[in-house]
C-alpha cells in the first residue's frame, strides 16, 4: 500500500544548492531541514524549489552551496499558522539524493507526476492579452490517511479543458514545480515580498471514477 502511495506523487529535480540547511521540525528523534535548489526553465529563469531533508540522508552541518544534485521525492504540503489563518506550505520531501559534477544541457531538470483529486472548483479566467488559465487545487493521498494539496496552473487548451471539472474529479497530471514572488499585504502599511509554488501543468488527464472529498 505504502508503495502505491509514493507512485501517486513522483517528482525528480535536477539544479543547484543556493543556501544552507535550515532546521523544520522533527518526528521521533529524526531531524529534517530545508534547502534551496535553482532549477532552470527554459527560459533561462530559475525556479527556486525548497528540499525537505533528513539528517539521516546528509551531513545538515555542511554547506553544499554551489553544488549540482539530483533528487527524487514528493511534493508534500501541510498547513502553517500564522496571521491567525492556516497558510499552505510546499516543499519537495526528498527520498533519495546524489550529487553530480555538471547538469547536462538535454537532462529533463524538473518533473512531476500526480494522480489526485480536484479539491476545489477551478478558477478559470484569460489575461488582458487573452491568454486561457485555469488555477485547480489537487489532493493527493499520503500514508496514514494524510493528504497533500497541491495548487496547479494549466495554460491554453488544458485551462479550458478543466475549467468545467467537478470537485471530486480524478485527475492525473505531468508537470514541472514552478516558484513565483508576489508581495502580501500585512497591514495598510506593510507589505512582505514572499514565494509560492504551483505546479506548471503539461500535461492532464480525467480518471471515470470519483471520491467523496
């Protein structure tokens, strides 16, 4: 079961380590820490992917900045409180990592794969320059009966595609994890520049069976 659950939520990242180890949390005596990867788009801007990591997959003392690595994991979500309201916090939950000497200019730098379900209607809407987008939220199952919830971007043809989507909809989808700043506000006077991560969708397929959310 715990294997099915690993094939519904794939991601392989190839970049960059751009900071030190920064100490999360622990479970059971196990430290994880995060770090910051640059990834490469194609076109020539970096997405900024945070790896969530164990002590026990890596020396967290040391600091690797400036190294290339290769990582498999999931992308994983859980909800931070603050400002009196939850906040959805993503990372990459890495499983197995190597370090290599060069990024190779054909490697295929950034993948993801998920098999979820709609978790809430989609928001579909075109750009002044009638550009088609369509923003879904995607729960996907974890061990013990968690859930991670993954927000998605579709463009075009697949935006219009889901735009009618029910909530409950099984949905498989290819893509690549992508970072954008945007500022919030804090007060009428304060702002925060801040990162969220999406998934940028190439790819999406509907599955004939639904799930109560």
């Amino acid at each position: 079961m715990a294997d099915k659950m690993f094939e519904n939520n794939q991601v392989s990242i190839v970049g960059e380590i751009v900071s030190e180890f920064r100490f999360t949390h622990e479970v059971y005596g196990e430290g994880f820490y995060v770090v910051d990867v640059a990834v490469n788009r194609l076109s020539n801007y970096m997405d900024y992917i945070p790896l969530m990591v164990s002590e026990r997959l890596i020396d967290v003392k040391e600091d690797y900045t400036g190294r290339f690595i290769y990582v498999t994991g999931q992308f994983r979500s859980f909800n931070r409180h603050e400002e009196k309201k939850n906040r959805l916090v993503l990372s990459v939950f890495v499983r197995e990592l190597e370090f290599i000497e060069e990024i190779e200019e054909d490697v295929k730098s950034n993948q993801i794969f998920l098999d979820g379900y709609i978790c809430k209607e989609p928001i579909y809407r075109k750009t002044p320059l009638g550009r088609e987008i369509a923003d879904l939220l995607i729960a996907v199952n974890r061990s013990y009966g968690k859930s991670d919830y993954i927000p998605c971007i579709c463009w075009g043809r697949n935006a219009r595609f889901v735009s009618g989507f029910e909530v409950g909809t099984h949905v498989q989808i290819w893509g690549r994890i992508q970072s954008r700043e945007y500022v919030k506000k804090l007060s009428e006077t304060e702002t925060e520049k801040r990162v969220a991560y999406e998934v940028s969708v190439s790819k999406i397929d509907f599955l004939e069976d639904k799930e109560n959310m």
